[in-house]
C-alpha cells in the first residue's frame, strides 16, 4: 500500500513504513564501499584505550580531593546521575563553554538564544517527545528493584563475549550485535535475549520483557496542577519555538543558524560511569536552517582536506574497522550526505582537538539504518574512546524539516520561508473547482477543511500524482496532518479544472542540520586525554604519583599562578608590591590568575599541586628578586617544567602571548637566555 504524507507529524505506523523503506535506501546506499587512505602521521597504529583505564583510579583520586566535581547532596549519601562541580571543575567548564562560544556563535555569526528549562505539554507531544522519548528497559523477574537499559545490558555483554572468544566468525557476530545494539526493536531484543541466554547480571535470574520507559521528568505547572509540564529533554526544541522570531531578526534570509547552551534532563534509567550517564547535563546545540535543495556550504573547502576516521553504515554492518578519509572525499563519494553536514563535522573535529582530544582516539560514527529517525537523511556521531571504550560526545544530524513542519501542522502558524521568484514561474496545475471544494468538504465533514486546505497546499506536481493514483487505484489513504488520516474515493477528485499559474513567489519549510554538544561526556573524555602521571616520589613512609592535567592554556580553570619562593620572601613588602603589579597587568589582559602563599609547603609541593588542576604557567619570586634592581621572576612551564627568568614587567605580556598561542615556549625560551632549568 502507498502513504501520501504532508508534514512528518504522523501516526506510528506511517512511522514503521518509512523506518522500512529508509533501511532499505540505507542498506543499498552502504553497498559501494569507499576504500580507507593511508592515516595521518601519528595514527597508524592506534593503542586503545589500555592508558585511560590504568589512569583512572588516580584521575578519579584527584577528582574528589581537588573537587572538580562530586556527587550532587553527597553528605546525604547522594542520588545517582546528578554531579555538583567544584570551583576548579566549574572554572573549567566555563573555559570550555566560552571557547564553544568563540568557536561557533562568533565564528559561524549564531543567533544565540536562552529558552526556559521547563517546557509545556503540546510543543513536546508535537515534537513526539512524549509518545516517543523511550529507551527499553528489562527487569530482573524475581527482584524488581533490579532494572537495566536493555541496550547497554546487551552490549555490555557482547563486550565480554567478544573478549572471551577465540573464533573469528564468532567476533564478527558478537560484533554485529553490539553495533546495532541502541537500534533493536521491542521484538527484536527479546529474540536476541532468548538466543544468547542473557540474564540479570547480579542475580543470574530470568529478565522481564523489554518495555518502553519514558525519559522526560514530568512536572506540575502552577497552583492546581492542571497544565502539566516537563523539565526539557534537549535545548534544541526551544530554538525551534522560537525560530519564527529569530528568521525576522535576520530578515527572512536563508541560511542562518541559532544556538543555544543550557541545562537538560533525562530520567536515565541505570546512570553510573561518572558524567558520562547522567539524568541533568549540559548542552550546548546548533540548529542551521537551509534550503531543502541547497545544502552547499561556501566555507566548505576550508574542511574539506581535513582526514578524518569515519565509520561508516557499511563497515559497522560488515563488522570491519573504521576508514581514514578527507571530508571533501566523503561527501564526493557520498559517505557524508551533503556539503553542510560535512562542515559541521569538519568544525566539531576542530574544536575537539583544540580542547585536547587526541586524534588517535576520536572517531566520527554514522547511525546505522536502525537508529535513524524516520525523517532523518543523515546523521554522525563524533566518537571519543575513553576507560569506558566508545563514548558518544557529540550529534551531528541533518534533521531534514521534521521539527518546523510538527509545530507548525500543531499551532497553525505558518513557518515557511518565502523568496521572491525573478522571473515568475508560469506553468498549468490542476486544482478543485468550487463544487468540487464544496463536495470534499461535505464528504468529510468535520475533517472537510483539513483535506481541502490539504490539497489547496499541495504541490501541483504532487497534486496531480494523487489524482492519477486515486484514480488508477480506486481508493487511497492519505496522512493530512498529525491528526487526520482519511480515504480518498475517484468521486473526491472529479470535480477539478486546469489553469494557468503565475508563481511569483516561493514557499518551503527550511531543512535544519543540527550539531548537538554533551558537555558534560566532553569534559569526562577531556580530563582522561588530558591527565598523565609523574614518576612516583617517595615521601615518608608514602609513595606519592604525581598527576598532571595537561590542559590547553584556554580551558585551564586559572592561566598563571604566582608564588612566593618562601616565608622569606612572602613577608618581605617587596613582594607584595611585585604581586600587586602582576595582578594589575593579568587583569588589564584577560588572564585569569591565583595566588598560593602556602609557604610552609615546599615549592616543589607547591608545583606539583597546582600542575594536577592543569594551571599552565607558574611566576615565583625568589629572594634574588627583592635585591635586583630590575626585578625579576621565574617563569614555570607546566609539561616541560623547564623554567626562565623575565623581568615582572615582562612577565603579564609574556603569559598572554603564550595563553594566545601567539609566541611558543621555545622561543621564549630564546627571548630570555638566562633560564635556569627544570
């Protein structure tokens, strides 16, 4: 049978049609596969993930003591999946967002909005968040207070098969499965738990049927409780509400984009692995709205030679390893569907490095056929490999017109764009006649005036089709909105008339390719790249491993420390007055500075314990500086811990130029030769 749809917002089993078909387009799509490229220097052998999760215990050591973030009420006992950051944690977070800022909304001329946390009823059940946000979970039968996300269960036990077993067929299979995991349906999971026998993992006991459970929080809103409410799923909804306003501000001009950063909620069904399964994150999400049929982008030769490891459809199906490729290859070939999704991805790669995430652990997923919205045309994940394997950090998805064409089929406000067509298009169309806009509307009765303004708006080369079909087949269901689904008889199209159609303008729903940022999984994957340990040092009866975070100068919660070498110097007037001009030019220049004046501690202490919050750069007076009559400091770099001494009135412009990445520390090394080592 045949659907005829108008908007997207349409019952389930249009759904389950059009998730067959796409999986069909996707799996001829996947059948030419693209050869990989030689890896870019540095990543020919890539060494898994091995360093993360023998460093793990000591990051997460240093998370705690250094309170970068803990448990949220944790004298309570805490609540799984809520994390409170500390002041360095919340430092760097903001760095992060900042330079999110700088790189996208400065740099892509964003429109950036902030929309309330708590969203009403009807825009989420139009967006099919209230009917279809689910994950599928299992019980365990005999404890119920025992519940797993049936995805993970399986994948989780997939990974230990895959571990466990010698024989190459059988990897493959277990492989299969696990990529295609989050993409199962209801049936197809219970078939699956039958044939590996798969059971609770604590108990050994029989699992429950999988079932759909709802990630939205609901909440009441107001006095009586009446209009009920929910604590947002995603920020990307209220760019859409808003859109409409946002397309006047830039004066009806396609292509624009807005951004939004802000708190979001997800009733995870089993949180654990730190911030990486969380119920509130942060997100922060573009929505670039284009012309359905120009999805060229004119900076896209700026990415294009970037090389990438893409995973694409056909490699995950076939169980092979990831391809290296060029941005610009993989759209030519069709891997990546259009030139502004490819940008998107080449941008998203960008900023991950430059926050330092290594290359060698960092992949870009393409959704397979399963887990694909219905109305989706394309989407990406940027992958980042962590102690817990793969993580998904970031979503980059060509969302075609699904959002726009719900809201506006639910409010009845018009969300299109209309351009002026210079020439006018002058062509024949078929439409309904007065009597035959008379009889449709009798024939349907309270659905009369949904079908005609239906087919008053159709396309007329649609149009025309649905007359031939009607005709040829003697009936036909059509999808008229999210709330009309009818049967159209011969008699319904008799009455029409061919005329002649001056067209001076036109009118479309915008495409939308969205890049959605989990900050909280970022700054999980971002510490684990960052974070590397010293030789251990004996101290007493201990042995202290010394633990760096090797974070970029920009993200860094402070850029500069400065310390006195000793109690010597801290109570020397001098001092204070060299403090007081380092402030006073830190300030002038945007550099966010700490002072520790713990001189009982020893400097190299004092080093050590500033080097694990990952602080870049470190300025210590000496008494050799209060007695020189150009005073001067020593400069600290963390990672090398290679050290130079410049004069104070130097020392501002000297931090900022190496915070900038405008001079390297080689050459101010160079530039001030009296350095006097590590």
């Amino acid at each position: 049978f045949e659907v005829v749809t108008r908007g997207d917002a349409t019952p389930a089993w249009v759904g389950t049609i059009l998730r067959a078909a796409r999986l069909a387009m996707a799996a001829k799509k996947a059948t030419p596969k693209v050869a990989s490229i030689a890896a870019p220097k540095g990543c020919e052998v890539l060494p898994g993930n091995e360093a993360f999760v023998k460093n793990r215990p000591g990051l997460d050591d240093l998370c705690r003591r250094r309170f970068l973030y803990r448990q949220g009420s944790e004298i309570y006992g805490g609540v799984a999946g809520f994390y409170t950051y500390g002041p360095p944690g919340c430092a760097i977070k903001n760095n992060f967002l900042q330079q999110w800022r700088q790189h996208f909304v400065l740099e892509e001329q964003l429109m950036e909005i902030e929309d309330t946390c708590i969203m009403e009823h009807h825009p989420l059940k139009a967006s099919g968040h209230v009917d279809r946000f689910n994950d599928f979970m299992v019980k365990d039968v005999k404890d119920e207070s025992k519940f797993f996300r049936a995805d993970k269960l399986l994948e989780d036990v997939m990974e230990k098969k895959i571990e466990e077993e010698k024989d190459q067929a059988k990897i493959e299979e277990y492989t299969k499965v696990k990529n295609q995991a989050d993409g199962y349906s209801k049936e197809e999971l219970m078939e699956i738990f039958e044939k590996y026998q798969i059971k609770s993992p604590e108990s050994g006991n029989d699992l429950s049927e999988p079932y759909a459970f709802n990630l939205m929080f609901p909440t009441p809103i107001g006095p009586s409780g009446q209009l009920q409410g929910y604590l947002r799923p995603e920020t990307a909804q209220g760019i859409f509400l808003n859109y409409k306003f946002c397309l006047e501000q830039n004066g009806s001009r396609l292509p624009f984009g807005i951004s939004q950063i802000g708190k979001v909620f997800r009733n995870e069904i089993a949180p654990r692995a730190g911030l990486t399964r969380v119920r509130e994150f942060s997100q922060c999400e573009i929505e670039w709205f284009v012309k359905p049929t120009e999805k060229d982008h004119p900076k896209f030769q700026e990415v294009a030679p970037l090389v990438l490891r893409l995973f694409p459809i056909a490699q995950q199906l076939d169980a092979e390893e990831p391809i290296w490729l060029t941005l610009g290859d993989a759209v030519a070939k069709g891997v990546v569907d259009n030139e502004t999704l490819g940008y998107m991805i080449g941008r998203t790669y960008l900023f991950l490095r430059s926050i330092g995430i290594k290359e060698q652990h960092l992949r870009f997923r393409q959704h397979l056929p399963t887990e694909m919205a219905h109305y989706a045309c394309d989407c990406w994940d940027a992958e980042i490999e962590c102690c817990y394997g793969w993580l998904e950090c970031v979503g980059i998805a060509d969302r075609s017109c699904f959002d726009l064409n719900a809201h506006a089929a639910a409010t009845k406000v018009d969300l299109s764009v209309k351009e002026r067509i210079d020439p006018p298009l002058i062509y024949e169309a078929w439409q309904l006649t007065k009597k035959g806009q008379v009889s449709v509307m009798k024939a349907f009765k309270k659905q009369g005036k949904a079908v005609k303004e239906w087919m008053d708006e159709m396309d007329h080369k649609e149009f025309e089709k649905l007359i031939e079909d009607v005709r040829a087949k003697g009936s036909l269901e059509c999808v008229v909105d999210c709330e009309t689904t009818v049967t159209l008889l011969p008699e319904h199209v008799a009455d029409v008339e061919k005329v002649t159609v001056k067209k001076n303008t036109e009118s479309y729903i915008p495409s939308v390719v969205e890049p959605s940022f989990g900050v909280d999984r970022i700054l999980f994957a971002m510490w684990e790249h960052a974070y590397y340990s010293r030789p251990a040092e004996e101290e007493g009866k201990k042995t202290i491993v010394p633990g760096v975070l090797r974070l970029p100068p920009s993200i860094a919660p402070y850029q500069v420390i400065m310390l006195p070498m000793d109690q010597r110097v801290s109570r020397d007037g001098k001092f204070r007055e060299m403090v007081a001009q380092m402030k006073a030019g830190f300030t002038k220049l945007d550099i966010a500075y700490t002072f520790d004046d713990a001189a009982s501690a020893t400097l190299g202490k004092r080093y050590a314990r500033n080097d694990e919050l990952g602080i870049p750069f470190a300025v210590t007076v000496d008494l050799l500086s209060l007695e020189e009559d150009v005073p001067q400091a020593t400069v600290r770099e963390r990672d090398t811990m290679e050290q130079v001494r410049a004069p104070i009135a130097d020392v501002p412009g000297v931090i900022r130029e190496l915070v900038a990445s405008i001079t390297p520390w080689e050459q101010i090394k160079a530039r001030y030769p009296g350095k006097i080592g590590r």
